[in-house]
C-alpha cells in the first residue's frame, strides 16, 4: 500500500493529457503500423496469385507490406495528434479535465481531418469524432454509472 514513487509536493498522481499525447500518439503510430503491414501483405498476397513464389513477387508483397503500414501509421498518428493537441487546448482553455474535453477534441478532429470534403465532408467527421468518443467516454465510464444506476434503484 505504499506509494512507488516520490512525487513533489503538490503534485497529481495521475497523467495529465498532455503527457498522454505522447504516449497515444506513438501508440497510434504503432498500431497503424501493424493493420497496415497486415493489410499489405493481405493485398499483396491477392495481387500477386496468378505469380509463382519468387523474387519479384517476395518484392512485390514486401513493397505492398510497405507503403500500407506507412499510410495507415500516418493516417492514425496524424488523427493522434490532432486528438490530441485539441484535448491539451481545450483542457486549458476550461481549466478543467473531464469527459466534455475527450468528446469535443473527438468531434474537431474529425471536422478538421474531414474538412477537405466541404461542409458535408465536415458534419460527417464531426459526427464520426462524436460517436467515437462518446462511445469511448461511456465504456470509460461504465462501472460509475452502474453504480450510480444500481443505488437509485435501491
């Protein structure tokens, strides 16, 4: 029950967000890594069938392996860093860090990664930001709002 580490005085015990940024935006990258090596070799292998096992389809596969876990660990460390840079400045601008902050960094990076589609390309990232994060926002808080709902019950 002891603490593990020494923590200057007056400080949180927890992470704030902006040290999470780091952590979920490599993390993101690492993800996005892997489905697209995944993805990859699942398009390189369908690509290359009608080949037999030799070097140029090993290069082909391999090239294919490559450049989607690059496009995918952009694509998601990208969505990462905008998640997350709103987050930290919505978190200073309110002074406060709750769920609202999750849920509204969710909605602008979704607007703002959609934003090149027009106004209709904005409303549909904002909407898929939206449900992300409250989807997340809700299984984050699950067992508080059982709680909550099984002692109103009583």
């Amino acid at each position: 029950d002891t603490d593990e580490f020494i923590l200057p005085t007056g400080a949180n015990k927890t992470r704030g967000r902006f040290e999470l940024a780091f952590f979920t935006i490599g993390g993101c990258c690492m993800t996005g890594a892997a489905f697209g090596a995944m993805n990859g070799l699942r398009l390189g292998l369908k690509e290359t069938q009608n080949m037999a096992w030799s070097k140029p389809r090993n290069v082909q596969i391999l090239n294919m392996v490559t450049r989607q876990g690059a496009l995918w660990a952009n694509t998601l460390g990208s969505l990462a860093l905008l998640y997350s840079a709103f987050g930290v400045i919505i978190e200073k601008t309110r002074g406060a860090e709750d769920d609202l902050n999750t849920v509204a960094a969710g909605t602008m990076t979704g607007m703002l990664y959609k934003c090149t589609g027009g106004l209709r390309g904005v409303a549909r990232g904002g909407l898929a930001g939206l449900t992300l994060t409250s989807l997340y926002a809700l299984y984050n808080n699950w067992e508080h709002m059982k709680g909550s709902l099984l002692q109103q019950s009583l």
